[in-house]
C-alpha cells in the first residue's frame, strides 16, 4: 500500500518538500552513525569477556552516560531558542566527529576508565542536543497538517537508520574484530552529516524570533527561560498530559532494557560467552525496529480513526499503553522467542507513543518555546530512563527474571491509561 494514510503514502507525501528532504538528510546519516556507535559502546562496555554484567553494573553505566545531560538539557533549549538550528545540527556533528576519533584512539588503548565515560558522556550528550533540536525544527519543513504524518515517519526512519547502523557496525566489528575500527567508521558518518547539514539555508529552521548573543549572556538566561517554558507547559494542558505519559512509559522502558540486557548477557547464553549474548541482544533491538515501523505505519491511520472527538492521539495512547500492560504477561515465560515477541510489541507502543507525544507538543507549544519545551522533553526522557536503571538496580537479579518486576510495570502502564482517559473525557 502507498497511498495517503500509509507508511510509504506519508513519507511520498512529505517528502515533496525539498527542505525536509535536505533535513530527514541530515537525521538518516547522522542517526545511522548513531547506531554504530551505540554497537561499540555496549560491546566495550556491557559486553567484554572480561567484565560480568549485573543491573547495578548496568545502572551505573546509563547513569554515568545520561544523568548528567539532564543537567546541561536546560542550557540546550535555551540556546535551541537564540541560535540557528541549521548551524546547531552543523556543529554538533562537527563535534560528535572529533569526540568518536577520540574515543576510537581510547578504545584502541584499552582506556575504559573515566576518561572514556567522560568522552563516551559528552558525545551522547551532544547527540541529544542535536535530536531535541530535530524536533523543533520539524515545523519550519512542513505545513501544519502534515506534522502527524511527519512525525510518524521522520523519526521512526531515524530509529531504522540507526538500527541499520547498529547492524552495520556489528558486521564491522565481526569483520575487523576491533570496536575502534566501528567508531572510526561512524566519525566519518558524523563528518558526512555536518557537510549535508550546509544544504539547508541558515536561517531557514528558526528560531522565528532568534536572539544572536555571546554564550555567557545567552547562559545567564538559561532560569528565566525554564521558567517561562514551564509556565508555557502548564499553560498549556495537552502538552503537558503527553510529557507526563511519556515520562511513565519511559520509566518503565528503562526498566525493560535493563531486564532485556541481563537476560541475554547471563541467562540466554552462557556468560562466559559475551559475543554470543551480544547477537541476541542484537537480534532483540532489530525486532524492536520492527516494531517501530510498524507503528509509523498504524499510528497516523489509528490517530484519524480515533479522532472524531478531536481526541485520536490521545485515545491511541491509550490503547497503547493498555497493550504494553497486557503484555507483560507472555513475557513471564522468560523464553527467548516471548522476549522477542515483547520486543517487538513493546517498541512498537514505544514509538506509537512518541509519534503522538511529538506531534501533541509541536501543535500546542509556540515556537518560540518549542526549543526550551523539547529539550526539557529530552530531559525528562533521559531522567526517567536514568530514574528506572536505579530502580532496576535495585529489584532484579542477574538473571533479570522478576515476576514482581512484572506486574508492577503491567499496572504502571495500566494506571496512567486509566487517569489519561479520565483527564480526556473531562475536556
């Protein structure tokens, strides 16, 4: 199927526009570099012969690479807010580029201290800039009424770019048998990315009221800018609803990825055997891909069915949400083909919920604030993510088999479907 209302349909139809071509451009390189660098850094990291992984092992490493970035994420929006975005997605992958041959150079010494999580720290912090800054200049590519279709499948392209990237980079890593050889490639990649980010016209992705200032003088704003765009997303009752589901799916994703790397990394191959729990893992994050796409491609058709109260994005997260808590249940079996099916489900409602709280924010949050909103966004989904990786440090075992661990995210799911439907039907 290709017409209007279908995967392919919308991607034809929003990709009539030569500005976000040259945009979706920059993201598909840029997050298939991603996907490589993501292969190093969990196999250096999670996957050595050498290094037993436990959860607070696991913990520890997403919260030395994500927490701090909920840190330095204020300062991002409000310079996404004063600065080109077509000169932010330049530099940024002008950055990454220098800071992938730095941790190439580190891997290649066998440095897996604080200097590597530092490097390994700043990149992926960069790279959050560069995706909150992605999301705020979706708009300025495409009119008003495409925004669902856009947001359904630009960024779940980004999420296949990188899966395919991540593929990529394994098959250079079997081939080579060195994960610096696989930061090289993906320093190049970033490299490619900031040329591609020069077709797009300086001023073309806003902000619409940009502020050009020294840094010192753009930073000494950064608390009265939070302020004023959280005072715009209380204000602004749909927006901040979206967050708020979104940060509950995040948690408890965080903890299913945690669950989901001890389970091939000790119990579903022999933990002696890090290559071999490194494909499962693999083989999980590709059916999760797949889960993706497909909900790129029922999302838009569910939001338009759904929606003849005006409400279609909010009532598909809602089934959304009752589907991850449903299931939670073939997931007790703890087998590999009922991880892979929860993958697979479990990313497809993942992104579903991204597609619509994306596209919830951009319609009801000014543009003057879209920048400070969405890298607050990115906060909160680093937080929660950071939040769920201490809890699941704390409840699962090695094996990451908990059936307490279970039920509690099948009524998590569960409640925050039951208070968003209420708070709906109120409106």
């Amino acid at each position: 199927m290709t017409g209007p209302g279908t995967f392919f349909g919308d991607l034809g139809i929003v990709l009539r526009g030569g500005d976000f071509r040259r945009l979706f451009a920059v993201r598909l390189v840029s997050q298939f570099a991603d996907g490589a660098l993501q292969v190093a850094l969990a196999a250096f990291v999670f996957f050595s012969p050498e290094r037993q992984t436990t959860a607070p092992a696991a913990a520890a490493a997403f919260a030395t690479l994500l927490l701090p970035f909920s840190v330095v994420g204020p300062f991002a929006g409000v310079l996404l807010d004063r600065w080109s975005r077509r000169q932010i997605l330049l530099w940024s992958n002008v950055v990454r580029t220098l800071l992938v041959c730095s941790l190439a150079l580190l891997v290649a010494s066998d440095v897996h201290g604080p200097a590597f999580f530092a490097v390994a720290l700043v990149t992926l912090s960069v790279n959050r800039f560069f995706l909150a800054c992605l999301g705020a200049s979706l708009p300025h590519v495409v009119p008003a009424h495409e925004l669902v279709m856009a947001n359904a499948v630009s960024p779940t392209c980004g999420t296949l770019a990188a899966l395919a990237g991540a593929g990529a980079g394994f098959g250079v890593r079997e081939l080579t048998g060195a994960d610096g050889a696989v930061l090289g490639w993906a320093a190049v990649l970033y490299a490619v990315a900031a040329l591609l980010a020069l077709r797009l016209a300086y001023g073309l992705l806003g902000p619409d009221h940009a502020v050009e200032a020294h840094l010192r003088h753009a930073l000494a704003d950064v608390a009265r800018g939070l302020a004023g765009g959280a005072r715009h997303v209380v204000l602004h009752r749909p927006a901040a609803r979206a967050l708020a589901v979104i940060a509950a799916n995040r948690f408890g994703y965080g903890i299913e990825t945690i669950a989901l790397i001890l389970l091939f990394r000790n119990t579903f191959a022999d933990p002696g055997d890090a290559d071999a729990g490194l494909a499962g893992l693999g083989m999980a994050f590709g059916v999760s891909g797949l889960g993706f796409f497909v909900a790129a491609v029922a999302t838009p058709i569910a939001v338009r069915r759904l929606g003849r109260d005006g409400h279609g994005t909010e009532h598909w997260m809602v089934v959304l949400l009752l589907v991850v808590a449903a299931m939670q249940v073939p997931i007790a079996a703890y087998t590999v083909p009922a991880v892979l099916l929860a993958a697979f489900v479990i990313g497809f409602a993942a992104q579903g919920l991204k597609i619509c709280v994306d596209t919830v924010v951009q319609r009801s949050i000014d543009d003057e604030f879209r920048g400070r909103v969405f890298a607050i966004y990115d906060v909160l989904f680093n937080a929660t993510f950071v939040a769920a990786a201490t809890v699941a440090a704390m409840v699962l075992p090695p094996s990451g088999r908990s059936y307490v661990v279970l039920l509690s995210l099948g009524l998590l799911s569960l409640v925050t479907a039951t208070l968003l439907r209420r708070d709906v039907a109120r409106e």
